[in-house]
C-alpha cells in the first residue's frame, strides 16, 4: 500500500456495507465491510461502531479492526456477549447487504507499521486478539520479517480465535512463534500453558527486556492491567509497552 | 479561566442568536438529521410513551449504568469524613461511625441520568441532608458538594433541602459500591443524577453560585428533567 | 482495578470529532506534575456523559469533553490541565 500523507480531516461518521459474515469460534464472528471512501487504517486502529433504532435510541462500541491495511475489506471480529445490547445485534441480526454506521480509523498510538521494526511481543486475551491479529498480518501481506511473539490466552481449545490461520502462519514462519494458554478447559493430551498469564509465563514467552521488544497488549482489563504490571516487573520499559484495555463488557 | 467566569459566557444562560434551536429529544428521531436506521436493532432501553412518572426523552433501562469521570476513589472508612463547612457559623464534621450513627432513613425514588435513562422504584438509605444542616446558621443560598478524587456539582440550597436530599450509603438494601459512589455519596433525584455527587465528602454552602465540574463544561446549572434542562441553554 | 478506567487510545473517537490531527499521538505536558507523553499513553474515561483524559502519572484532568447533539450540536472543550498538546501531521 502507497503511503501517502494524511490531509488532517475529523473523523466522521460514515455507512460501511457488510459485504460478508463469517462465524468463527461458538462466540465469535467476523464482520467483512467494504467502506465508501475508506482511506486505509494502521494495524492495531480500531473503529466506533453505533446502532441507531427507530425510536432514535443509540448505541455505539469500539471494535478493534482484525484485517490488513492491505486489504480492501475492513473486518471487524466480534464476541457476542450475551447480556450485551451492540454484539448480539451485530453476531445474530447483521447480514449482507446492510449498513453499519462507524468511524474511523481511530487509535493512530496503538498500531504498528512493519518498518517500525522489533522484535513484537504481542499479548493478547479473547477477542484482545484481532488489533494483533491485524499486526500480523500486516506483518505478511508486507513480507516483513520482524520475529513475534504472540502470548494468547484463550477459555478453551474451541475458543481459540482465528486459530487455523494463526496456525497456518507459525508453520511457515520461523520468526513467528505463537503460544496459547487456555484458562478454563483444555483438550485431551493438552500440554500447554493452562493458566492465566503471568510474570512467569511472560518471563519464559516474551522476548527478553535486553531485546527491547515492543509490546502491545489487548484484552480485557484484569488481563491487561497484571499483564502490563507484569512486564515491567520483569524489567520492561514502560515506553516501549502500549494497552488496550476493553473496558466493562456491555457490549 | 476562573469557573466563575461562565457567569460571563453568554451562553451560559442562553443559547446564542446565531444558533438555532432545534429541540427533537422528545420526538421519535434524535440528533442531527443522521437518518440512518439500523435495520432490525432494537435497543435495551424501553421508550416510556405516557407514562408520567418517565420525564421527555428518557428511557427505561433495566441495569444501573455506571459512569465516570475519572479514578474510583476506595477512601478507607478510617479516614472517611463528611463535613459541612463555607458560610456556616460552624463547621461540622462527622466520622464514618458518627455518620452512620445518625438516624437513617429507607426512600424509594426514581432516578433520571442526563445521558438519558432512567430508573424507577429504586430503594436507598441514607441521612437527610436536612439532618446534617440541622441548626445551621448560614446566609449562604447555594451549596457545592465536593467529593474524593475532586469531583464537584452545585445546587441551590433549597435544592437539597426540604427533604429532597440525602447523603445515601445503601442500595437495595446492601452496602453502596464503590462504582455506584461508594461508601456515600449525595442523592437528589429530583435533579439530572450527575448533580448526586458520587463519593461526597461535604457541602460547602456559598453566597455565590460556583459551577461544579460538569456545570462549567456544558451541563445545565439547575439539571431539572422535567424541564429537560441537559445543557447550557436548554 | 477499575473497569471504567481506559487508554487515552479509547479518547480518539470523540477527541477526533473536533481535532482534525491523530490526538492520540500528540505528546501532552501536565499542568499538575509536568509529565510528558502521548495522549494514547494517558487513562480516559469515556462515556456519554463526557470524556475525560486524565494524567497517568498523577490522575490530574488534562483534557475535557462534553458533547450535545440534541437540538444544535456543541462541543464543550477543556484543556486547563494541559501546558501544551504538539499535533502532528503523520507521513
């Protein structure tokens, strides 16, 4: 993708169409936009997404973007919570053909450009995934070869989001290593990690604080507050170490 | 700029000649003449058509929404203190204990957030601000509750007085949260909630009207719903 | 640990209606303790009462802001607790 430079512009809100929905994992599906006038986003920037009904009630969400800047559709990836009033709108209601209002890209602190270098500890938990998931694959569709290290965190085997490309990816990359936990179940023969993570399990995952990684860390807040308090225990430069917190989930 | 100084702002007390007025809170569409629907999506909240105790524009919302301007304060009892103080004879101050020695009482009020839901039937306890005023010898006609982390919103003393106000330390029946303002804080339900300053720690009682924090920053200075007074110049 | 508080990342969608810059990215200096760093870097709290960006290091107020959309839509904005905000254009 060219790069150009940005004329400063507020944002604005615009109507995406969704051209395609595509489940995931049982809680997850990823939404496919195509967004008239879309100028390109950086991975990691995320989008405001709002709902209006016909009595003019509102509701708006931030939603990570999961896809490439080099990809023409922007997709968003969402977990239906269900006591939420947007995600279950957008996971059971949402199909083809219909317009989702949003903004964006918003969040130029929290993104990544393959030139800015490494190495990359990416930290994610849940849906925490996709602004990483976004880097990474960014990361390819560059042809990039800055080493990662993805720390995901996950309830479940069958809970794991976009699991087979990320699988896909690892197996042809040596400089991409990813590591999962899964917190709640494990499968059958299940050797790894089976806990939240913690200062030990970044300490055996995570590039060394010697290596001066840059880190970004997306999940929820309990995850990302230990996650970060972590890293600098563990010798991290804070300045070099960038949250996502989700926030209370009432999506 | 001094927080006095939106005395000066001619907007403060009226929306400028070369703004038009378009009031549609309590028609069906809201905002700018968006005009896009979102095919299907029907929120949470419940439109309240006709029913009178609903003021315009609100909602009805199930959950109890919390909203904050900054940190969660988590003041220790031991050091929790509320006080009565500015143009008083003399200053008052309670301990947690002395507070919670006071005579309480159980109400059930309806509550209305200026952000546009509201929640009926809900039950508090707590010691009428009339209680903690009681004997107080003042010329002072507005108050400011001001409460840990900073946070301040400003009444007119009547306002809180004449039982319409109390210093609430329970919620449905359990000890107030910490999100929801805990260990007190202010309750006025006849007023927008965000004049019930979550985490009080005292009123300063004033001869002149100081905009609180969300006051100076485009909320209405008097915040009633049945007026619908949400911003500056409503 | 409080749900409500975000990164100042979270900021952007509101604080991008009136900036026409990437305000996340631009370096801000507290009034209160004279910190530096970029607004993302900072905690808010967003909801639709208002935003507000406020201090990492000190938990100080930098920026506020209030919108109505109702009738003509305004925004109140408050920069007491900021010495400076550098925006930046990006390449």
């Amino acid at each position: 993708m060219i790069r150009v430079a940005e004329a400063p512009r507020k944002l604005a809100w615009r109507i995406g169409e969704v051209v395609e929905t595509s489940p995931d994992t049982p809680r997850t599906k990823s939404l496919f936009l195509e967004v008239p006038g879309w100028e390109g986003h950086r991975a990691g920037q995320h989008v405001d997404v709002r709902l209006t009904a016909e009595d003019g009630y509102q509701a708006q969400r931030s939603y990570s973007i999961a896809s490439a800047p080099e990809d023409d559709r922007v997709e968003l990836l969402v977990e239906r919570l269900d006591d939420g009033e947007v995600s279950p709108y957008l996971t059971d209601e949402l199909r083809p053909g219909d317009g989702l209002e949003l903004r964006g890209p918003i969040g130029g602190w929290f993104a990544w450009d393959a030139n800015e270098g490494g190495p990359l500890v990416l930290v994610a938990g849940g849906s925490g995934v996709a602004p990483l998931m976004a880097m990474i694959r960014h990361r390819k569709a560059a042809g990039n070869g800055t080493p990662v290290r993805l720390l995901f965190s996950s309830r479940s085997y069958e809970d794991i989001i976009f699991r087979k490309e990320l699988e896909r990816l690892a197996a042809g990359d040596q400089t991409l290593r990813i590591t999962h936990t899964l917190t709640r179940s494990r499968p059958e023969g299940w050797t790894g990690y089976d806990r939240r993570i913690d200062e030990q399990m970044l300490g055996e995952v995570a590039f060394s604080p010697g290596e001066r990684p840059l880190v970004f860390v997306c999940g929820p807040t309990p995850l990302v507050e230990a996650v970060a308090t972590a890293l600098v225990g563990l010798g991290h430069e804070p300045t070099r170490v960038k949250t996502e917190r989700f926030g209370p989930t009432g999506g | 700029m001094n927080v006095w100084d939106t005395h000066l702002d001619p907007d403060f007390g009226g929306v400028p000649e070369w703004m038009y007025s378009r009031r549609s809170t309590t028609t069906g569409g809201i905002g700018m003449g968006r005009g896009f629907i979102s095919r299907g999506f029907r929120g949470r909240r419940r439109r309240a058509e006709g029913d009178e105790r609903v003021p315009p524009g609100q909602y009805l919302v199930d959950g109890f929404p919390v909203l904050s301007a900054g940190p969660t304060p988590h003041t220790p009892l031991a050091e929790w203190s509320f006080a009565i103080e500015g143009e008083v004879d003399e200053p008052r101050t309670w301990s947690w204990e002395e507070f919670r020695a006071l005579p309480s009482e159980k109400f059930t009020r309806d509550i209305h957030c200026v952000t546009k839901w509201s929640k009926l039937g809900t039950t508090w306890e707590g010691v009428p601000v009339d209680l903690l005023l009681e004997g107080v010898d003042t010329t002072a006609e507005y108050v400011v509750a001001f409460s840990d982390g900073g946070y301040t919103t400003n009444l007119p003393l009547e306002e809180v007085t004449g039982s319409k106000a109390w210093i609430a330390h329970t919620y449905e029946g359990e000890p107030l949260t910490p999100e929801h303002g805990g260990p007190a804080r202010l309750l006025v339900p006849h007023l927008y909630l965000w004049k019930s300053a979550k985490w009080v720690r005292g009123l300063r009682l004033i001869t002149e009207d100081e905009p609180g924090f969300w006051e100076s920053l485009g909320y209405h200075n008097q915040g009633d719903p049945w007026r619908e007074q949400r911003y500056w110049g409503d | 640990m409080d749900e409500q508080r975000l990164d100042g990342n979270a900021a952007g969608g509101i604080l991008g209606e009136v900036f026409a810059f990437e305000i996340t990215t631009a370096r801000v200096t507290c009034v209160n303790c004279g910190a530096t760093g970029e607004v993302g870097a900072q905690m808010a709290y967003v909801s639709e009462i208002g935003t507000v960006v406020s201090c990492a290091a000190c938990d100080n107020a930098l920026i506020r802001i209030v919108r109505q959309d109702d009738g003509p839509q305004r925004y109140w904005l408050d920069l007491k607790g900021v010495e400076y905000l550098q925006l930046r254009e990006r390449l």
